[in-house]
C-alpha cells in the first residue's frame, strides 16, 4: 500500500515536475540575490544561505503538494478509502523527502558557483543533509495537513514551519561547521543529537496526530 | 435564545469577584513596594540602578509566562485525548496569556538589557528561546483565525501547542548553545540584599494571581460564547 500511494505521489510531481521546478528556480533566484548582496564570504555563508534558502524553498512545495490535494478535492476519497492515514503521512513524507533532496542536488553546485567557493562534500554533511530533509519533510506535512481545511495556506506554512525550523537550522549549520572545518566528533555531536531527535520525534508525532489533523 | 436571559457578569460569582480586588490590589502595592523600598535598586555590581526594578517584573512574568506555556501543552494533550472541549477552553486561554506574558518578558527584558550590557537585544539564550516560542504561538492564533471551522481548528491548535512544548528543550538548549561567545543570561539568587527578596516573592505572588484572574475571566467568556453557540 506504501508503494503505491509514493508511487501515486511520484508521479503526480514528475508528470509536470513544477514543484521540484519551481523550488529550484526560487532557489536559484535566491542564492543569486545573497551572492551579489555580500562581499568577502567565507565558506560557513555557504552553509548558511544555503539552508535558509532550503528551507524558504520547502514552504513553497509544501504549498504546491497540499494546493494540488485541495484543487482535486482528492484528499477526501483518500482518507475515506481503508487505508490506515499514517500510511498517507509516510507516503507524503517520503515523497516530498525525494522532492526535496532532488532539488538540493541541483541547487548546491549553483550556489557553490555563485559564491565562488571550494566546498567538498563529504559522507557526514550527506548524512546529516539527509537527516534535516527528513525533518523539513515531516513538520512541513504535519503543519500542510493543517492547513488542508483552511483557506490560507499560503501564509499559514511559513509563519508555523519557520519558527518550528529555527532550532534545526541553528543545528546544521554548526554540525556542518564543524565536519567542514574538521572538529573533531565530541565538539558537535550534541547538534547531530539535536537534529536525528527532532527528526524522529516528529516523524513518530506526525504519524500518531496525522488522523486527527487531516480528518473533516 | 436562552443565552439572553443569562446576564450573569463575571464578578457576580464570589470567587472571581475576591480574585479580581486581590489582583488589582496586589499588583497596585507591588508598584508601590517596588517603588518605594531602597533594597530593590542595588543591582548586580552593588550600586544604585533605577533599572534594577524591571528585575521586580521580569523575572516573575517569565515564570508565569512559562508556567503558563507549559499547562497550554498539558490541557492541549488532554484535549486530544479526552475530547472535552472545557481542556480546548484552558489551553487556548492559557496560549494566549502565555504569549501576552512572552511578549512581556521580551520588553522588559531589553530594557533590562540595555542597562546591564548596553544593548536592547543580545542573542541572550532565554530570551531568544522566548522569542521563538512566541512566534509559534503567532502561528496557532493565524491556524485559530483562518484555520477552518472550529472542531478543526481546535484540534490543529492542541497539536501545534503540544509540538511547541515538545520542542521547548530543544530550542533552549540549542540557543543556549549557539551563540555561547554572547551574552550569558545573569543567574539569579545570589545577588539579592536585605529586604528585595521579599519584595521580589510578593511580585511573584501579585503577578501569579494576576494570571488566575485573567484566567478566569477568559474562560468565563469562553463559557460564555459556547452557550450563545448552542
């Protein structure tokens, strides 16, 4: 049943692909916008802008996914259908997971280039990316299912998903500081901690509360 | 039509109205002791500071704020389970307190700031985690106004208050730590003379029962729109 509703999922977005090509337009814009406005940029900047443009991008295909569910008025028949809804969270969840991660591959060599620096990705910042798409994913389906019933999504996303995003995003940047810079593992391991924690809480969250936010 | 016939204000019940004298008169002499006694000037290097009186305020509306924070997470999880909709009336009133309190601590604290360290706003960690929390109870008034009808906007309130709650460790430790070559937060307790930590327990006990009234009154109201609903 997973597999198909991802499935479902999948091929809704690369049947047109505007979400995942819309997000890395916005990106581009963005991270074109931070390149030229700032002098003298370290290597952290990169990192920085970086997510906050990630995560300013998600809220945008958040919108997208739940806009297409409300336009079609197919969420109902979904969740009248014998499908257990935390099974509909995972399904979202991973398929916006992918959507995401796809942008990031696309977007990180533009930034890379925009910013005129040498950043090698190594097998800790890849996980670690990997676990916040994780939790961006999850809250943001969390707080998009909220506002399925509500007429305005589009600001609704953003003003709950960045606040929620802040400690996660203070988290990654110093955890990818630190395996960049090459600290040594005990100097930031209580970010990792932070990040894989929060990724799992909400997650676990999402799928008990998942009914009770989607339901009419 | 039923609503109509019952005009009961909130100071008819005895309770409510003894709360209400007690939380206007307490906070009234509050002012006054604060004001008046020279022990609550001494401030943290031992010399007279007229901005040392904020301490009087801010550190009681931030326990409160917290408190109330916290019952917001508690009254929103049993909301969810139990389904009463008195649990939704207490978490949204105490949601709301806490972010009037919130909004509080963040003012006074920057001036507090500004007399200890020179500058309004310092990235210092409790602030900051204040200042978060605040702008997610931002979010759960947006999802309470524009969210849908109510059953759903009740629901999608109590899970957004219990994330909130969830996450307050995590925001805390995480600001407490990210920005650790700034500001410290002072540690309180040790830097109290003769006299100013009676007044500053008298202010905890004004502003506590502050909140009780207002708390009250609120749900009083609540009460009071649900029966007009029926």
């Amino acid at each position: 049943m997973l597999s198909t509703l991802l499935l479902k999922e999948l091929k809704l977005e690369f049947r047109t692909k505007e979400t995942v090509l819309s997000m890395l337009l916005l990106g581009t814009v963005l991270s074109f916008l931070f390149s030229i406005s700032i002098e003298n940029l370290k290597q952290e900047f990169v990192v920085i802008y970086f997510w906050i443009i990630i995560f300013m991008i998600s809220s945008l295909g958040l919108y997208r996914s739940y806009q297409n569910e409300k336009n079609l008025d197919s969420f109902n028949m979904m969740i009248s259908s014998p499908v257990d809804p935390s099974i509909i969270f995972i399904s979202k969840v991973v398929s916006f997971f992918i959507q995401i991660f796809i942008v990031e591959l696309f977007l990180f060599p533009i930034i890379v280039l925009f910013f005129k620096v040498n950043f090698e990705i190594s097998y800790g910042v890849f996980f670690l990316t990997l676990a916040t798409n994780w939790y961006i994913s999850a809250l943001g389906n969390i707080i998009g299912g909220m506002t399925l019933r509500s007429n305005r999504n589009e600001m609704i996303i953003p003003i709950l998903l960045f606040p929620f995003s802040a400690p996660i995003l203070l988290a990654i940047i110093r955890a990818t500081t630190g395996v960049i810079n090459n600290y040594s593992f005990y100097d930031f391991s209580n970010w990792v901690f932070i990040i894989i924690a929060s990724a799992i809480v909400i997650f676990i969250l999402g799928i008990w509360a998942y009914y009770d936010i989607i339901k009419e | 039509m039923t609503s109509l016939k019952n005009r009961e204000t909130f100071l008819d019940n005895r309770f409510n109205n003894l709360i209400f004298w007690l939380a206007i008169s307490f906070s009234f002499i509050n002012i006054l002791l604060i004001v008046t006694s020279s022990s609550s000037l001494i401030d943290l290097y031992g010399k007279e500071n007229y901005a040392r009186w904020i301490f009087y305020y801010h550190v009681p509306i931030a326990w409160n704020a917290g408190l109330c924070f916290i019952l917001a997470g508690i009254n929103s999880f049993l909301y969810i389970k139990t389904n009463k909709i008195k649990y939704d009336f207490k978490a949204l009133s105490f949601a709301e307190l806490g972010t009037l309190f919130g909004i509080l601590i963040l003012i006074t604290g920057s001036l507090w700031a500004k007399s200890e360290w020179g500058v309004y706003w310092s990235w210092e960690a409790r602030l900051t985690t204040t200042l978060i929390l605040v702008l997610i109870y931002f979010g759960y008034f947006m999802i309470q106004k524009y969210g849908g009808a109510y059953e759903k906007t009740s629901i999608n309130r109590a899970y957004i208050s219990l994330m909130s709650t969830i996450m307050i460790p995590i925001i805390y430790y995480s600001v407490q730590f990210f920005k650790d070559e700034f500001q410290s937060h002072p540690s309180n307790g040790s830097y109290f003379v003769y006299g100013g930590l009676q007044i500053f327990f008298f202010s905890l006990l004004s502003f506590s029962l502050l909140l009780i009234f207002l708390h009250k009154y609120r749900i009083f109201y609540l009460n009071k729109k649900k029966e007009f609903l029926k």
